[in-house]
C-alpha cells in the first residue's frame, strides 16, 4: 500500500531552485556579499497550480524556477509565506 501511495503522488512533486544574494559578517566584523545556490522540493497542490513548500527555499529568491516530475521547467511567483511555520505557497501556470 505505501509503494502504491507513492507511485500516485510522485507527478505532484516538484523541484524548486533558485540562487539568492547573502551577506555574510565574518568574526572580523567585514562583511562579504555571496550568490547562493539552492535547491528544495514541494508539492502541487491543486489544479489551479499552487505549491507548498518551505519558506527557506524561497526567502529572498528573486526566480523561483520549479521542475514538474515530467521533466518540464517553469517560472513560480511567491503567494504567500509564514516564516514561523517555514511554510511558503508558490504558483505556476
């Protein structure tokens, strides 16, 4: 039953990435600016598109590029976010 349940939700899992700008202060008291890369998953959630999945993947993310399990890249934009529970909603096309 749980290989079953998996294989039926496997198309709604996403991969999410994008790069962000990080300061950094060093024990020197000078700071350096830094791109980062990075990565996470989430989940469709609905047909209209919507994902969750965690606010740290997308805080401060200028391009939110998700990958559909079919391969398929796409542009999301943030709709909402709680930094308290590290839940984010994003949405595709």
């Amino acid at each position: 039953p749980i290989v079953r349940a998996i294989r039926k939700a496997e198309p709604a899992v996403v991969n999410i990435q994008g790069n962000k700008t990080v300061t950094n202060t060093g024990t020197n008291g000078v700071s350096t600016v830094q791109e980062v890369n990075g990565m996470g998953t989430g989940v469709i959630i609905d047909r209209r598109g919507l994902i969750i999945t965690n606010y740290h993947v997308v805080d401060a993310v200028q391009k939110i590029e998700v990958t559909l399990a079919d391969g398929t890249s796409t542009i999301a934009n943030l709709i909402n976010y709680d930094p308290e529970t590290d839940l984010a909603m994003i949405k595709i096309n």
